[in-house]
C-alpha cells in the first residue's frame, strides 16, 4: 500500500474542506439605507455643504467589524466583514442623510475644484469618529467629534464650530446583524442632529 499517496490525499481532503468552510461562513454587512429619488438645482438651493470623506481612528477603518473588549483592546472579526470600507460607507450615509435633511443646500460629497466664482462660497464639514463599534454590555458605540469650516474667496477657510458627540445605543438583536443594524440607526441620528444644527445657521 502506498501510505505516502494515502497521506497526500488526506492531506487534500483536509485542506479543501478548511478552504470550504472559511469561505461558507464569512458574512459581509452594509447599511440597507434605503434611496429615495430626489432632485435639487443650485439655483433652489442658498448654500452648499461639501461633506469629506469620514476619518476613523486605527483599526476603526478595517473591513472586519470592530467590537471593543476592554478599555484597552479591540477586536476585528475576521468572518464578519463590512462590504466595503467603512469610511467610504459612513460618508456616502451621511451624504444622504444630509441631502435629505437640509432642503435648501446643496450637498455635495468631498471637495471637487470648481472654477465658477459663485460656487467657490460654501461650508465643509469633517467627521472623525474615535468610536464605530460594538462592546460587550451590547451596545453600539459611535463617538467623536464634526468640525464645520466656511470658505470664501476673500477670506479663505474658517473654522466655525466643533462639537463633540458619544452615542451609546442598546443592540436591536444580540449578534453581527443586530449591530450593523443600530450601528446604523446610531449613525443617522447623529446626522440627523448635525443637520438640525446646520439648518440655524443664517443662510
């Protein structure tokens, strides 16, 4: 009997069936924000909000859903992975939810170089999120700070406010769905409340 051609195909066996398993069981999450069509023309509108791009701190920003164990440790799940990266996730989210909120901006995402004078008006808002994850008392935790910035041609970019945020929010269900969902619901009441703040400003 041949043991050595015996063992390599055991050893194939083995080895398939790990490579099946590791891909049958990795699940991929994404915020089902739902789209509504809307359309809005800058001559409706009396500002423009330039939303940039989402900062999120260290591993934060990792595809592999974030939980916090310890006041010093985090954990990033291996099989339980956001489609895309979540930065580019939380700005397209807070873009909406922006655009929706704030009837008479125009809300655009990131900072496109516009040559017509009269565009070359307008506030920028920064997100930087210190928390975006779960914790083991099931929470969902989203945390850090929104800067807004006015620029215009005479003056330049100005800081006009920073304000500091920590939502700590109870898990709808007790696993990775239950918390990309209220991560997610988390995430559009803060927009929800910096819309409302934006919406004060004297136009």
């Amino acid at each position: 009997m041949n043991y050595k051609l015996i063992t390599f195909i055991s050893s194939l066996f083995v080895l398939s069936a790990c490579s099946q398993t590791s891909f049958s069981t990795i699940q991929y999450y994404q915020f089902s924000q739902p789209i509504t069509a809307m359309k809005r023309l800058i001559d409706d509108t009396q500002a423009q909000l330039r939303v940039n791009t989402v900062q999120l701190r260290g591993s934060l920003n990792n595809r592999g859903i974030a939980m916090v164990l310890d006041n010093n440790r985090i954990n990033a799940a291996n099989y339980h992975l956001w489609s895309e990266s979540p930065d580019l996730m939380l700005t397209a989210s807070a873009h909406q939810a922006l655009y929706t909120k704030l009837k008479d901006w125009m809300v655009i995402k990131g900072l496109p170089v516009i040559t017509d004078i009269d565009q070359q008006t307008y506030y920028e808002l920064e997100y930087e999120l210190h928390h975006f994850n779960g914790d083991q008392n099931g929470n969902a935790n989203i945390a850090g700070l929104w800067r807004l910035y006015y620029t215009t041609p005479e003056s330049g970019r100005q800081l006009k406010a920073i304000n500091y945020f920590n939502k700590l929010t109870p898990l709808e269900e007790d696993d990775y769905q239950g918390l990309v969902i209220t991560l997610e619901s988390t995430w559009l009441e803060v927009n929800q409340e910096v819309g409302a703040e934006l919406s004060k400003l004297s136009l």
